[in-house]
C-alpha cells in the first residue's frame, strides 16, 4: 500500500501548499499509524515523491522501478491539492470503486470527509501507477485559495492551515490502514503498457564548456 505526496516545488514561494502541506500530511499519517501499535496486514510505503514539477519525474521512475511487483501494490492514494482539509475522494472515472469508498471513508464522517466524485484528477503522482493496473487516486479538498497559492509567491507558510492538517493526517491514515487490511487485493486497473522509460536529458558538451 503506497501514501505519497511530492516534495519539490516550484521557486517563487516556499512551497506551502504545492506540496509541503500534503508531504506534512502523509508523514503524520504514518505518525498516527505507528503510535497506534496497530500492525496493518500489508506493508504501508510512505513516499515523497520529487519531481513532481517537472513532469513526475519522481514517481514515475519508482512506478517504473517496480513494475514487476505492480500487482502487489494494494493501491496509491496521494494528497496533492493544497492546505485544505479532505472532503472525500475522487474515483478517477472509476465507478465500480464507490461502494469500496463509501466504506473506507465511513469512519471519517464526522470529519466531514466522506463525499465522492467520480473526478478524473491530473497532475500528480497517483497518475505514474495506473499505466501498471494498480489503483491510483488523489484525495478532494477544501481548496483554501490554491488556485491563487500554488506556483505563485503567494506560496508561503502562513497559508498552511493547522486544524486542516491535522484532518488531512487522520483521513490518510484511516484510508491507508483499512486499504491495507482488505481481506482481497483490489481489481486491477486496465494496464496500458508499455509505458514509455525516464531517460536522463543529454546535455550538450558546448553548455557544459560554457560554465
């Protein structure tokens, strides 16, 4: 079972939102996890992900690293949408997912984290896993401004919401445990190989001489 969130940022702000709240989350979550002496059936990997900005570089290379063990990840939930507490989850046009969700997020109703949307959401790492059939999805949140905030100078630490935090940490872990306690391995999603490999850019010995 993989919890993840991307570490890196883009410069013009400290990267509050665009992702260091969602990387505070998913270390709390494995935080809330470990303090509860409660041993879940299968291995929870929490993971920040880098280059994320430049084209899920991160991500895509670890996916691609373990593609002969992709039908051994449960699934890959992500936060990656600011500092805004969780609302639910988007299913990524997977409808067949609800009632495994309205189940999963059912502990967390008084957080008010128990929508779902069949939401297709881009641009961010759960999307590296799916091309290999394993489940990937990426939480809904309160969107506190992000559309202003993120890859902006706007991007600083006063935006981060510590109430919204510490809601986020416990819906990550509540979904992480239950996820790796099925009795069953999720359906695989439809796998669309080959996927294309993460190369290093070839940098011209004229640059390299400039310097």
């Amino acid at each position: 079972m993989i919890v993840g969130a991307h570490l890196d940022s883009w410069d013009l702000g400290t990267g509050a939102t665009d992702n260091g709240t969602g990387s505070m989350a998913t270390l709390e979550a494995a935080r809330i996890i470990a303090q509860s002496g409660l041993k879940p059936k299968r291995t929870i990997r929490f993971i920040l992900f880098t280059g994320e900005e430049q084209g899920l570089m991160g991500s895509r290379k670890y996916a691609e690293a373990h593609a002969a063990a992709a039908d051994s990840i449960q699934a890959v939930i992500v936060l990656d949408n600011g500092a805004g507490a969780i609302t639910g989850m988007a299913l990524q046009g997977h409808l067949e997912s609800y009632p495994l969700w309205r189940l999963l997020l059912a502990p967390v109703h008084r957080l008010n984290a128990d929508t779902i949307n069949d939401a297709v959401k881009g641009g961010t790492d759960h999307l590296s896993f799916i091309p290999y059939g394993v489940p990937g999805f990426n939480f809904n949140q309160i969107t506190r401004g992000y559309n202003h905030t993120h890859h902006s100078q706007s991007d600083t630490y006063d935006k981060a919401i510590a109430a919204d935090l510490m809601q986020a940490s416990s819906v990550i872990a509540v979904a992480a445990f239950e996820l790796a306690n099925l009795p069953d391995m999720l359906p695989r999603w439809e796998k669309r190989l080959p996927v294309p490999p993460i190369v290093a850019a070839t940098v011209s010995p004229e640059l390299l001489r400039s310097r």
